[in-house]
C-alpha cells in the first residue's frame, strides 16, 4: 500500500509532523520546515527478506522505517556479513551517503514487511544547508555511524 503523503498532509498535517518530531535527528526543525519536507516525502513498501539498499553502491535517498524492522550489515572480506544493527518505526539510514558523498557503507535489509518513508538527496541537502542546528545532529550521528561500521 503506498500512502498519498499529499493526502494526509491535508487530512492531520499536525498528526504527521509530530510524529516526525519523534524521529530524533527531525526534532530540532521548526514545524514549517517539517510541514516541507512532509510534503517531498514517498511512501515505499517492502517485502520481508528484500534488500533496500546495498553496501557500496551510489546512493541519493534518505529511509525512515514506518513500520517494521530492517537489519544494517557489513560486508567484512568480501564474503562474510556481520550484522551491525536491527532498526525500527522511528529509526532512519542512509544518511552518511548523503553527508559525505561516498557510496552505501552497509547493506540494509528487510527482516519484516517494511514501510519507509523515504526523502530524494536534493530535499535532504536542502534541509542540510537550511539549518545548521539539524547539520550539526546529522554531522554526530554520522560519526557515531562510521565508528560502530568500523568497529564491526
């Protein structure tokens, strides 16, 4: 089932962007700019077991899980996998490609049925260079990434 974003921003705008304030990295934005990036936002569904994005490729999407859980894992000697992190309703990645404009640094999997929202580069550079405060959350959370990726 995909969600009409457009809809439901004119159905509970507030519902929506209170739920995104939940989201911990979203908190720190005015609720003008949330009301934005709502708007630019796609609904995705994914099946259990599907590979929602994979370690090294380009990349220019940002996913917050809705619904569901997906699982972050490395590929170590290009053949061995360890898993780094199971996510959830709340959670988001791929947020350090988008940041450093490198390649994918895991693979992301679907463990459940997953529901994601997801936000093209360009809306998430925008909101990147609008405000330095949520620039500043995104800086640490992507350091904070890339050490527990190296540690693995």
């Amino acid at each position: 089932m995909k969600i009409d974003m457009q809809a439901l921003i004119k159905e509970d705008a507030s519902w929506f962007v209170e739920q995104l304030k939940k989201v911990r990295v979203f908190s720190v934005l005015p609720d003008s700019e949330l009301m934005k990036i709502v708007g630019q936002m796609k609904n995705y569904d994914f099946k259990a077991g599907t590979t929602l994005v994979n370690q090294g490729e380009s990349a220019n999407l940002f996913f917050i899980v809705h619904e569901g859980l997906v699982e972050v894992s490395v590929k170590k000697f290009f053949f061995w996998d360890r898993k780094v992190a199971t996510l959830e309703s709340g959670d988001f990645f791929g947020e350090s490609v988008l940041v450093s404009n490198s390649r994918r640094t895991a693979t992301v999997t679907a463990l459940t049925d997953v529901s994601c929202f997801v936000l093209l580069k360009p809306s998430f550079k925008s909101t990147l260079n609008h405000n330095a405060l949520f620039k500043e959350n995104m800086k640490v959370i992507f350091a904070r990434r890339k050490l527990q990726l190296k540690k693995a």
